[in-house]
C-alpha cells in the first residue's frame, strides 16, 4: 500500500440527517462554545468515496430532546467503558482500577474487579486508561486495556494488555501484553485510546508524553494513530508502512498527534476520527488518512530542545501536505476528549453526529458531518452543557444509548444518555 491511500477504511457514503442545533457553526465562524472550521488544505490527496451513494429510508430529522440518567457512581476517574453481551459493563478507573456495573439503567451495582494492577503507573494523565471487549467475549472473555506501567517504581512504558475475565465477572487474569514500548514520561500525554474498527482492526490513538521528536518520528509510537491486531498485536499486512525495516515503524497508520483521547470509527463507512487536545488553543477532531501527516511538531524539525508548544497543531507551512483537522476550538481549548457517533433510528436527527466528550468544557459536542466527512455544523445539547462537570469517555450501548463517565475526582458517574421519549 502507497503511505497516502486511504484503505483499509474503504469509505462509502453515510446518509446525515440535519442537525438543528442550539450553536450553530458554518463556514470559519467561532464561538468559545463551538470552536471553527480550519480552511481546507490546498494540496494532497483527501480520502476518496469509492463506494456509490445509497439512497436512505425516510425517517425523522427532528433533533429530540435528550434525557440524562445517571447508572452508577462512585467511580474515580472512569476512563472509559466496555459492554458485556450479558448486560453488564466494564469501567476502567484511571488509579488503576477495573470496576463492573450490574446493569446499564438507573441503580446498577458497582462492584471492584479483582485483577493485578500493582504495576500500573498513576501519576498526571497515565494510569489506567482505555479499553475494549473483544467482539468474541461471548466465548473468550477477553478485553484490552491502555495502561501506564512501572519497572521498579520507575515509568516505563504504556502498554496495551489483554485480560480474562472470570465467569462470574468477580476477577480478572493477565493473557498477555498485546504491545509494549509506547513511550511514556511524568504521565503527561499517555493518550492511549483503543477502538476496533470495521474491518476488525484495533486502532489506538496515542499520545506524544511531551517530548518533541515523537510526533514526527515514525519509528516511535508515541503521538500517533496505531493499527495492529486484536489478537496477535502484530501490525496488520496493509498498513502503510508495513514494509519498513523498523519494527514500531509497521504499526503507524497516521503521525504528527499531540494527544489523541478519543478514537471513534464512522458506521458505514469505517473511517477513523480522532479527538486530540491542542496546547492552549486548537483542540482538534481530525479525519485519519493512512500514512499521513497532522503537522504537530513541537521539535521544529529538530532544530529545538525540549518541547515548544507555540508551534501549531498542524503545522502546513513545515509540512504543506499536513491534513487540517476538521474542527478546532480555536482561540482557547475545551479539552476534548472521548469520541462517538451517533447511529440508529432512535436519534432522528442526531443519527450519524459525531460526539465528542470535554474535560475543561464540561460539555457534550455534536459535530454534523457531510458525506465525505467535512463538518457541517457543530451543537451543545442544553442537557450535557455543565451540569455533570468534566466529561470523558463516550460509547454507545447495545441499546442504542451513548454512555459517557465524569472524571471529577471522586464519586465520579456513568451516566446514560438517550433521546426523550
């Protein structure tokens, strides 16, 4: 495969109901609430749309009310969230905690998975992270985890772990390291968000930890979007670089990231997006090519020790071919951080949004894409606007509901969002 094609997420063409919303975006307009719309980039190749157009079913594009029910409490940090075929759901807790909650409505249990995580290193932004169930749990009980790691007392690595879990759900047992050798510093940036994709592919957006060569060095996998398989951990044949002589080189499917918190993969079409945190200014959601570059570059090319930060997060006069995010928050940062769409009749016109969790913003945003993946408009529900604080992880359920968990520091919720009926 060529380092610009777009394969394996072939894309085809996802039918968007319009999103009537309470702070519009268009054009490069900005709001504190809604960020902008970067201009496009003027050279390099986009993400084509090989598959025909389909012609939707007639359904509703009323943008419902939401409704809030908080599931659960007491969590710390939940990090992200995994569903169980049996109703059940898996919390990580970033202090180095695996909690599962009894049901996915009002007034579940919550109750401590037994499971060694002595090794977990909590400190900043790494501990205990992101995670997802094996679509075979059913017959194997595996799921994955993103997790900082010591040697010693020491930082070591971040690493992606697969587990076991007990029949009964009460205890969990190591299988193996899937992959080792993302890099890690204080804690900061650990990024370290996993998804499966559509083509059964475990992609992972990782983060920079702060130093300024990772993000443009492809032979590290630090400040990238990875892709290996679920099962092996080996890079996949089809990667961009598959052929590299570098082992860590065959596992980068993007480059050039700051800190990528939320992988999301597009229902129909298999596309990857990405909510990444900018430094002050430019939180960005961008729309993965294979082999491209994102234009984050904190070393200016190696000509600066340490880590500059006043450099942009897509930086096309370094880098003309550098893909422009698909929206940024301009002038400050909401913190942006899990990321989901949206899919199923229930939502009327919110099927197909992208959402996208905040920490600092303390909000829900609902991004409205075309068809060939350009932002259309940007909204704050009232109902996920502040009143639950710090916002971060963000999947849907098996019933079609989106769960997002608080990360406020203590008696943190799952809470499950839904269309009012």
């Amino acid at each position: 495969m060529g380092p610009r094609s777009a394969a394996p997420f072939a894309p085809a063409a996802l039918a968007m109901a319009a999103l009537a919303a309470t702070a519009v975006l268009a054009g490069c307009s900005s709001t504190p609430d809604t960020g902008e719309v970067p201009p496009p980039r003027t050279s390099g190749t986009a993400t084509p749309s090989t598959a025909p157009s389909a012609s939707p079913a007639p359904r509703s594009t009323a943008v419902p009310a939401l409704a809030v029910e908080e599931v659960a409490s007491g969590f710390e940090h939940g990090w992200d969230v995994g569903f169980l075929p049996d109703g059940r759901a898996l919390v990580t807790e970033r202090p180095g905690r695996i909690s599962l909650v009894s049901g996915l409505r009002r007034g579940a249990e919550v109750t401590r998975v037994r499971a060694d995580l002595e090794d977990v290193y909590v400190q900043g932004e790494g501990g205990l992270m992101g995670m997802v169930v094996h679509p075979d749990f059913a017959t194997s009980r595996l799921f994955t985890t993103c997790q900082t790691h010591e040697e010693g007392g020491e930082p070591d690595d971040v690493r992606l772990v697969t587990w076991r879990l007990s029949a009964n759900g009460s205890s969990a047992e190591r299988v193996r390291n899937l992959l080792t050798g993302l890099p890690i510093s204080s804690g900061r940036h650990s990024g370290c968000r996993p998804a499966i994709a559509a083509d059964g592919a475990l992609v992972v957006g990782t983060g920079d930890v702060a130093r300024g060569d990772n993000p443009q060095d492809r032979t590290s996998l630090g400040g990238k979007v990875l892709r290996l398989d679920l099962r092996t951990g080996k890079p996949l044949p089809d990667n961009p670089f598959a052929s590299s002589s570098n082992v860590r080189e065959r596992y980068v499917y993007s480059y050039g990231h700051r800190n990528i918190q939320g992988v999301a993969i597009r229902p129909g079409s298999g596309e990857v997006y990405t909510a990444e945190h900018g430094p002050s200014n430019n939180d960005e959601v961008n729309l993965i090519e294979a082999g491209a570059n994102y234009g984050w570059d904190p070393s200016q090319g190696g000509t600066v020790d340490g880590y500059d930060e006043s450099v942009p997060m897509t930086d096309t006069e370094r880098f003309p071919e550098a893909v422009p995010a698909i929206w940024q928050s301009g002038r400050t940062t909401q913190a942006i951080c899990g990321a989901e769409f949206l899919s199923g009749e229930i939502w009327g016109g919110l099927d197909g949004a992208l959402v996208v969790t905040a920490l600092k913003g303390a909000k829900l945003l609902v991004l409205t894409l075309e068809e060939d993946g350009s932002l259309r408009e940007v909204s704050v529900p009232e109902e996920t606007n502040g009143q639950y604080g710090r916002l971060r992880a963000a999947r849907l359920g098996p019933d079609g509901a989106l769960y997002v968990t608080t990360t406020n520091g203590s008696d943190d919720k799952l809470l499950r969002i839904a269309p009012r009926t």
